[in-house]
C-alpha cells in the first residue's frame, strides 16, 4: 500500500464533488490522450471541475476536462475541451450504467493523477445532495474546526 502511494502523483481533484454529492463508489479508469495532452498534465494544466462522465453505446466518455494545450505542441494541439475516452473493463461499464439508470445517479470525476506513469481518472458514483445536507455538512465542519482550535488552545 505505500508503494502504492508513492507511485501515485496527484494532478487535480475535485473538491466540489464531494460537496455536491455523496460519493457512493469509486472506480479508477485510464483515460484515452494524445502526447501532448500528457505533456500538458505533467505540467499540472488540467482542470475537472465543470467535468462529467457519460455512458454511451457500452463506453464512457470524460466531457467538459480542460487540458490547457502545450505551450510547444503548434500544430498537434487538441481542442482543450474535447470528449476524451475513458478506458475501463465492459464488465464495470455495465455495472456502472444499471447503477446509473436505477437509482438516479451520475459519474463524477474525483481526481486526475499519474500512477506508474500513466494517466489515471478516480470517478465517483454519486447522488445529489440537498441544501439542507450541504448545510448539515457545513455545520458539522465548522464544529470540527472549532474543537481543533480549542484543542491547540488548550497546549498553548
């Protein structure tokens, strides 16, 4: 599990999801790019908060991941917003998408990252949250930040 760790270099993650939603599985799938869109991410020029995974015809689809274009790429740049592939086994796929239509979830990207040097996605089958969650949420994390401050107060 520590070798595992250190293998994994984390690019961007996606707060908002977890605020968003309530994670219910995650998956970790590779994800179908150009050269010089994995150069681009080796520089840390990747974006997933407005990002979606969709499902369609037994494959999954990254929509809305913005990979900057690299700076000494010219002409073999691609478009910063196209639908990229996402490489998973159809076993999972077909799981993923009976979930999906069941119960009323969506696919959320989690976190983009490099794991033994490939270019990984953490997707997180999720279900919306209420306002009233996000509060509750919100309430509880403040409580938690409060005991910690009184905690060092009390050191101090």
């Amino acid at each position: 599990m520590a070798e595992d760790n250190k293998a994994r270099k984390l690019v961007a993650n996606n707060k908002k999801a977890y605020h968003d939603y309530f994670i219910e599985e995650k998956y970790e799938a590779g994800i179908e790019l150009f050269g010089t869109e994995v150069k681009s991410i080796r520089q840390g020029k990747c974006s997933i908060k407005e990002a979606w995974v969709t499902i369609d015809k037994g494959e999954a689809f990254i929509n809305g991941m913005n990979i900057s274009p690299y700076e000494k790429g010219n002409i073999f740049n691609k478009d910063p917003l196209r639908v990229k592939r996402l490489l998973l086994h159809k076993a999972e796929i077909r799981k993923i998408d009976q979930q999906k239509m069941t119960a009323g979830y969506t696919l959320v990207p989690l976190e983009v990252y490099f794991k033994n040097g490939r270019v990984k996605v953490e997707i997180g089958l999720a279900r919306g949250k209420k306002l009233y969650d996000k509060r509750a949420d919100m309430a509880k994390k403040d409580q938690q930040r409060e005991a910690m401050r009184d905690f060092r107060q009390s050191f101090k």
